[in-house]
C-alpha cells in the first residue's frame, strides 16, 4: 500500500485548486459537494464556473500567479489541467510541507483522490494506488449497491445517542456489545427502512444499557425475501444484504443454484418446498420452524421463488409470524409473470390492445375448473396462468366454454430469466401441444393479442413466430 487512506477536514483551511478548463471544473465539483472552501485560479482566464450561490459563498476566485500566491493557512493543493504550472506547484507545495495532487501524474503527488461513496456521516473511499482509476469507480459501483441508502443516516442516528450510552456503560467490550445489538437488531432495521421516529423510542426505552448489552439471547427476526423468477442478477439489493446478513435460510426447491450461492458461506440453508408430484414438508411445518428459529434469536430468511406474495402463499407465513409477536419483513422479488413477459418481450399491456392483465394459478385441473373463465374473454385482457402446465387442457377447455376465441395467441414460457429459458408460441386451440414442446418447467402460460409482439424465443426469429402464429391458425 503506497498511499495510506486519510480523511482530511475541509474546516480546517482552504484548499487552493489551479488548472483549466473541463478538468478544472470536476474537480471543483468534488470538493465543492464535500464542502471545502475553496480560492480557485483559472490559469485559462475562465472563470465561469459554472456553480450555484451556495457553492459561490465558499469560493474565491484568486487572480495572480499562483507560484507566488500567499499560502498562509491552506491545507492542500490540487492541480487539474494545469500543464507544467501543475508540475512547479508541486515543487512549492512539498518544500513548504502541503499535500499537493497533480491530476494524472503520480510522480508529483503526494496524496490522490479516491473513489467515494457518499452516505452522509458514512464516507467509503476506493484508491487503487492511482494505477486504475477505471477499476476504483467499478469497485465503488459495486458498494454503492450494496450500502443501504439509510446507512449515513443510521451513523447519524448512533452519533446523538453515543456520548449518552457511552457515560452509562463503563466497560468498553460492553460498549461495543450495546451498539452492535443497536445495529444488527429492530432498532438498526428501524432507522434503515425510514422509521426512525421508531428507532428513537426504541432505544430511548432501554432502562438499563449494561442489560440490554449483556443479554444472552439476541433478538431474533424473519426476512419473506422473494428470489425473482431465477437469474441471480435480478435480486434486489435488500434481498442480497438479507442473504448476506441471515443466520439460516428456509429456500424453495425451485430457488436456482445460483442465487443460493448468493447466501453468506456459513449461513444454515434448509430447503423446505417441494416439486410438482413429490410431497413437501408442509406450509404448517415451514412456519413452525421459521418461529423457532427466529425464537431462539436467529436471523432467518424465507427465500422463495418469484414475489412472497404472489402465489407463493406468503401471507399465511406473515399471519403466523403476526401471530407469533415476531419482527418481520417483506422484500419484493420479480415475479415470473413479469420475469417471463420481459425475458420474451412479450407487453402485457399494449396501446389500444391490451388494456389490463390479471394473474392466477391453476397448479392442478380441478384449480382451472373451479376459475370463472368468463371474467376473462374480453380480448383487450392478458392472461398470466402461473403452474399451468399440468392443467393446460382445462385451461383451454375453460376460455372455449366462455367463449374466448380459439385463435387467440398463446406463449407458453419455461424457466424464465435462466439461461436454459424456453418458448413456444401457438393459438389457444393448440395449447396442450405447446406446452409438450417445453422440456420441463416450471413454466407460465401468457394468453392474449400481445403474445404476437413477443421478440424472443431464443432459438426463434421474430419471422419464425409470425410463421408459427400463422400456421397454428390455419
């Protein structure tokens, strides 16, 4: 490690910035947003700088030559575009013992700029030793992603409590106890997810700071956290931190390999779901264990495939955990209606055409015969059937009995957002058989005009699927 990471206080002085053009303003913006105080030579002679009044008041726009300025009080020095001006100021910097930057040109700094991610009270800083500064912008996306967008504000929130506690509890291993119980429990979840009215109570009803900290058992709480339709790349970020942060995970069978090697590498995983034709432990089970393992203090989570609430009998699990007295938490996923429609380019809806949409599950053929297809014959609906595939023939039995017309177009659509993803497109007359072309679920039928907007099948041209839908409708 070449350059040692620092944190320099913009309160201290002004920081004097010296280049031109383009590169001067970018660095201006920098260290106008962190707030400095800045006196600034153009050495162009342009001085617009392009800068609210706010940023304005904090500026000064020094005229002269720069190598002779007074330095009296500044407490660093930045060079963007500024030529061999840069390279003299470098010199001066260093015998007077001020840290100088010169942009691109490691030899005459003695401090760089990292990438930053900006979180409030929370700063993360990536350099790379000013070899890539390409790669150090790539790292800091990656964090960006993963930091809660409240985490500046829970540092904030620990900082007006921190002096207070700190005086209550003498122990320091105690101390530190206290405020990772704070963080990693209900009042840190709180203070993230925008609560903090919550949190301040919460933490203002701790009698006795020394017992909340030695308390044996942690406070246990549940993540429903839905796992999209299955390309681990559609995760949200709340559901990749509750796997990362989860003491054990009860996952579907269906849950791809690829997002289950998204959990933390010593996290518990327990597959509670089960396949088509094969038992499963039950949803009474599945609860049951979910509450003990949040009783006795862990941190689970409910991985399930697609959205928790949408067929994936997620609000009994919370009526469970309701009942329970447990803290909870839903994260949304992609549902494989939505997953499905966007991995074929079918438009749910479509102008003129497709006006509304309605999803059902019909796992089985005595579900499809207990829908009443006649709240679905109106051609400006699309149709979503989730588990569809084993009750095709009723599906269709049920729209042709309700009248909708055997020629409306049909997607059948298997393992949606994987790579081994799978289509077929057809009318409604030859659903059965579509759904016989798909090697293997789980699959989502799509019924409805827009189907002939699909644009992807994966092995098919958008020619080839006009020339199915033709062919099926003669």
């Amino acid at each position: 490690m070449r350059f040692l990471p620092v944190f320099l206080d913009l309160k201290a002085g002004p920081v004097v910035l010296i280049g031109a053009g383009e590169l001067l303003r970018a660095k201006l913006r920098v260290l106008a947003a962190a707030g400095a105080r800045l006196r600034v030579h153009a050495i162009d002679g342009n001085h617009d700088l392009g800068l609210g009044s706010e940023d304005a008041s904090r500026i000064e726009i020094a005229a002269g030559d720069p190598l002779t300025a007074d330095l009296s009080g500044v407490i660093a020095i930045v060079c963007a575009g500024a030529g061999d001006v840069g390279v003299a100021m470098s010199a001066r910097a260093k015998a007077l013992g001020l840290p100088v930057n010169v942009m691109d040109d490691l030899e005459h700094s003695s401090f760089i700029f990292p990438a930053i991610v900006d979180r409030g009270d929370v700063v993360v800083a990536v350099g790379t030793g000013g070899t890539s500064p390409v790669v150090a912008r790539r790292v800091r996306e990656k964090i960006e992603a993963l930091l809660p967008a409240r985490i500046g504000e829970l540092a904030e929130f620990i900082g007006t409590f921190r002096k207070s506690i700190n005086e209550r509890i003498a122990e320091f291993p105690l101390r530190r106890r206290f405020w990772e119980r704070v963080i990693d429990g209900p009042i840190g979840a709180a203070v993230l997810s925008g609560r903090k009215g919550e949190a301040d109570a919460a933490l203002k009803a701790i009698t006795d700071p020394s017992d909340f900290a030695r308390a044996d058992k942690p406070e246990g709480s549940v993540a429903l956290v839905g796992a999209g339709p299955g390309d681990p790349d559609l995760l949200t970020i709340k559901a990749l931190r509750a796997l990362q942060d989860a003491d054990i995970v009860f996952h579907d069978e269906l849950v791809s390999p690829e997002i289950l090697d998204r959990i933390r590498r010593d996290t518990t995983r327990v597959p509670v779901g089960r396949r088509v034709g094969k038992p499963g432990i039950g949803q009474d089970a599945i609860n049951k264990r979910m509450i003990e393992a949040a009783q006795s203090g862990q941190r689970v989570v409910r991985l399930k495939g697609g959205d928790p609430l949408v067929f994936g009998r997620g609000g009994e699990e919370v009526e469970a955990l309701r009942a329970a007295g447990l803290a909870y938490s839903i994260i949304p996923g992609i549902t494989a209606g939505l997953g499905g429609a966007a991995d074929f380019e079918v438009p749910l809806t479509y102008r003129h055409e497709a006006t509304r949409f309605t999803f059902l599950t019909a796992h089985k053929a005595r579900d499809a015969e207990a829908v009443d297809w006649s709240t679905m014959i109106d051609t400006k609906m699309t149709v979503v059937v989730y588990m569809g595939m084993t009750a095709a023939p009723a599906v269709r039995a049920g729209l042709f009995a309700a009248g909708r017309s055997p020629e409306t177009p049909v997607g059948v659509f298997a393992r949606v957002t994987r790579p081994d993803a799978q289509g077929a497109i057809g009318t409604l007359r030859d659903l059965p058989e579509l759904v016989r072309r798909i090697q293997g679920g789980p699959a989502i039928l799509i019924i409805g005009d827009v189907v002939r907007h699909a644009g992807s099948l994966r092995r098919q041209t958008p020619k080839q699927i006009i020339s199915d839908l033709l062919d099926a409708a003669e």
